[in-house]
C-alpha cells in the first residue's frame, strides 16, 4: 500500500520499502519534520505531548517518535493508550507546542499514522501541512547537540484531567 502523505497526517502499513510505506525511516523523517516545524514557528516550546491507540506496531512507532523528538530537544509527554480528545486536551494542560497521535483510526491493523496537532491542540492547517511535508522532503533537520537532547515523561493522569 502507498505511503499517505496528507495534511491529516502521515499514514501507511507497517513493512516495505521507504517510502512506499510507513517504515521506521519515513517514521522518523516525518516526525523531524514536524519537530522542525515547530522550531521554526517558536524555537522555544521544547514540549510534545504523544498519545496512541492500541495497534500492533504502537510501541514500535512510539519509540521511533519519541527518540527523534528527543534527539531535536523536546521533551515528550507520553499519554502512551489513551483516547484523540483526551491528547488533544493534554496540549493545553501540558502548554505543550503539540502532539502526535499514532492512530489510524478505522483502518486494518496494518495501518499506522502520525496525526499531528499544533499549540492550541488542533490538527494542523493545510499550509503547516505543506510545510511539513517540504521539511521532510529536503531533510533538512537540526538535530540538538548532546548536551541539549529533550527528555521523557510519562503522564498516567491525562484521561482523568480530560474527564
């Protein structure tokens, strides 16, 4: 199946080639990408918030999404299973510059997609879409030096702040 690039997010089943699915290398372009979008927009909001249902390849995803953003400087809130709204308000409580979303909704269990939400915990527009996927198309990402890599916490409390 072809890899899905849209400005609802990056979508795809798991195996195949590079860019043709979504492997483990476009995972973490697409993610750089959308780390890179948001330095660009403000370089100090160091803090996304990660959230996902409960597909094969979740945990998978999940470790690729959170090392590349850490390798950028951010640090990830992990929501780890929770539910689309319950991420979407875990940006505000967590006045975080974003989220991804490992959801492919109503899709087969080969499916996986990146959703992506801005600062005000809404899917990005059409043209921070574009603008993503041209980041990703030149590769061109400012990973953090050593000293400057992002950290990790993991939010148990999010569905009862939702709730």
């Amino acid at each position: 199946m072809p890899l899905i690039k849209s400005i609802s997010g990056i979508r795809g089943t798991i195996g195949g080639k590079p860019g043709e699915t979504l492997s483990p290398i476009d995972v973490v372009k697409f993610t750089a990408a959308y780390g890179t979008w948001i330095l660009e927009n403000n370089p100090s909001e160091k803090k996304v918030v990660l959230g996902r249902d409960a597909r094969i390849s979740g945990e998978m995803i999940q470790g690729l999404v959170i090392s590349t953003l850490n390798a950028l400087g951010f640090d990830v809130v992990d929501l780890g299973l929770t539910t689309t709204p319950t991420a979407e308000m875990a940006v505000l409580f967590e006045n975080a510059a974003g989220a991804i979303i490992l959801t492919a909704s109503h899709n087969p269990k080969e499916w996986n997609a990146l959703k992506l939400l801005n600062n005000k915990s809404e899917f990005i527009s059409a043209a921070d879409g574009a603008r993503i996927l041209e980041i990703a198309k030149s590769e061109n990402f400012l990973f953090a030096p050593v000293d400057k890599l992002g950290g990790y916490q993991k939010n148990d409390t999010a569905l009862a702040q939702h709730i």
